[in-house]
C-alpha cells in the first residue's frame, strides 16, 4: 500500500501550493562579517540593508555630492568579487541500467550575498541556488537528498510531471526526511520541462533561506535560425537571510551576461521569492518562447516581463547592440536606493 493510501486513508485531498522560491560572481578572498539566520522569513525590506538615510546633512537637507558619490562606487564595483558560485551544473552518476542519479546535500552553509556581507544560508551542496540538474525525456532519473539540517526537510519539483509518491509533500506523498537521514526520488520525466526543486516543509523559511534549484528536462523549442549559445538560469529571490537577488547574490556582486555581438542567450527566469517581479532589460529585446516550461505556439517580444511567485518565463535575446545594458527589477526599491544600486540588478555586456 502506498504512503498516501496509508495516510489519507480514502479521503479525497485537492492541495494547491504556490510557493515562494542566476548571474555568477567570482571569488573573494577577505575576511567578512557574518550575519546571523533568521528564525522565520523576515520582510523583504529587512532583508536588506539599502536604506534612503545616505545622503541627508546633519541640516536634514540633501547632500547630493555624497550621494552621487555613494551610488557611483558602488557601480564601479560591478561586477564585485564575493565568496561562492550558485546554480553550478551538476553532472549525475550514470548507474549500470542507464539512470541518472544526482545527489545533494541540504546543509546550512556560510554564504557572501554582497562583499562583507555573509549570511547562513540554508543550501544544496553549498549553493544558492541549488546547483542545476538536467536530463532528457526519457531519462531514468533518481535524485538522493541528504538531510544535514537540524530540522527535517523534503524536495518538491516544481513543474516536472513525475508519480505522486514522489511529490516531497510530507504527511501527503512522505514521511519528512529527518536530520541526518536521506530519501531517494525516482522518476522518468516524460515531457519537456522547466522546472525547480525546493523545500515543501517549512518552506517559508527552508526556501526564502536557499532551499531551491533549476530542474530542467530537455531543450526548449527556439525559432528557426536561433543558435542559442549560452542557456542560463537567473533565479529570484526577495526574502530571507538571502535578500534581494539574482541567482543568490545582490548587486554589486551579481555577474553581467556577456555575449559577443550576433549571439542568441536564453535566459530562464524562475521566481523562488514571494512577491511578483518586473524583470526589465535595456536597449534589447526579450522574445518569449516559453511559459513555465511551456512553449508558446507564438513567441513575443517584451522589454519588461512580470515574474509572478512559482512562475518562469524562458526567454531569447540578440545581443544586436553593443554597450552595457541593465538588466533589473523595476519595482525600483527591490533595486536602487540613494546608497546607489542593489539587489535584483545585474547587465547584459554586448561586445
């Protein structure tokens, strides 16, 4: 008898859950401070530090030199060196039958957000986000957590279609996985998909602290004539010990896309935080290909596109104009203060 039949005992369950949930940055070597884990989700503006205060005499009038001065440091710091590389591709374990097996690891790891700035943060394999997973359809696939946090947890994925036994719903699908125990899920993925893997037990810490990763199946369908030279995630996130963020990291240190002039990037926005984001690109073009791992019978072409919580978009864009163009939230205070930029901005290079 399967564990839901056990738990559920007959009784019919509807359960709907819309959770909330990339750009690189190089090593950084000095000594930063460390900030303690939050116990629960704090709001979003607490989770930053980017107050309006810089900038105001002790007159209460505006000293705008300072804060030209403020916000001009800290854009000549981008691309900022930190500690840390998230959503690094993780190569499965070929088992003798063909499966693909991956294996991570939840721990809570020290992680650099921005230079100086160093959270716990509550991890795969030391990463935020988790390192990315992808197969083909068809694939058999089994995925082994390891629990090393000091509370139980689970991993749901988020838009794969897979048996219901391997949901990660605890006292639905599973037990939840304790500390210090492991629990393996087995799938054969059967259609394309854009997915993400997460926490379902105490999410709204476990998630909003690092909890979650790209799960991809397969290559999503592109125009004729697209040559997709680079396929990159760029995970939100607005809460928690992590903040606002791109991919785990706060501008300055979040990484630009750099594309040769002529090159096609795809970009898969997937929104793990708990609030919807306008993600607005610069001087090019976002040709929509894809809506949570759907494809669109007709693509279309947006400068800002709204991210809602649990959502992704997949996304092309032509490097056609050289520069450097940003890329951003346009909710403009999960981006800029008078201390200059933060958060949820990074740049697309076009050389």
């Amino acid at each position: 008898m399967s564990y839901s039949s056990t738990v559920l005992g007959g009784v019919a369950f509807v359960v709907a859950a819309s959770l909330p949930f990339v750009a690189i940055a190089r090593e950084q070597s000095d000594s930063p401070r460390a900030v303690a884990p939050a116990a629960a989700m704090p709001s979003a503006a607490a989770s930053t530090d980017h107050g309006d205060g810089h900038g105001t005499g002790s007159d209460g009038k505006i000293d705008f030199k300072a804060m030209d001065k403020a916000m001009k440091e800290r854009t000549e710091a981008f691309p900022a060196k930190t500690k840390g590389l998230g959503g690094q591709p993780l190569a499965p374990r070929v088992l003798a039958d063909g499966t693909k097996q991956f294996t991570v690891t939840a721990a809570i790891t020290d992680w650099e957000v921005e230079p100086g700035k160093v959270v716990k943060a509550w991890t795969y394999n030391g990463q935020v986000p988790g390192p990315t997973m992808k197969v083909d359809v068809g694939d058999k696939v089994r995925i082994v957590l390891k629990n090393e946090l000091p509370e139980s947890t689970v991993i749901h994925l988020h838009g794969v279609r897979i048996p219901n036994a391997m949901d990660g719903v605890p006292d639905i699908t599973q037990h939840a996985v304790e500390p210090g125990k492991s629990f393996t899920y087995s799938f054969t993925p059967d259609r394309v998909a854009v997915g993400m893997y997460h926490s379902h037990h105490n999410a709204v810490t476990q998630v909003s602290n690092g909890l979650a990763g790209m799960f991809l199946v397969g290559d999503m369908p592109v125009p004729d004539g697209v040559k997709v030279a680079q396929d990159l995630p760029m995970m939100l996130n607005d809460s928690g010990v992590i903040g606002f963020s791109l991919n785990g990291k706060s501008f300055p240190a979040t990484a630009p896309i750099v594309a040769a002039k002529g090159e096609w990037v795809q970009v898969h926005y997937l929104n793990e935080g708990a609030m919807a984001h306008p993600m607005h690109l610069h001087g090019l073009d976002q040709l929509v290909i894809a809506k949570d791992g759907y494809p669109l019978k007709d693509p279309y072409h947006a400068d800002t596109i709204m991210v809602g919580p649990g959502e992704r978009f997949t996304i092309l864009v032509k490097a056609e104009l050289p520069g450097t163009w940003a890329w951003h939230c346009h909710i403009l205070s999960h981006a800029e203060s008078s201390k200059g930029m933060f958060g949820m901005v990074t740049a697309m290079v076009v050389k």
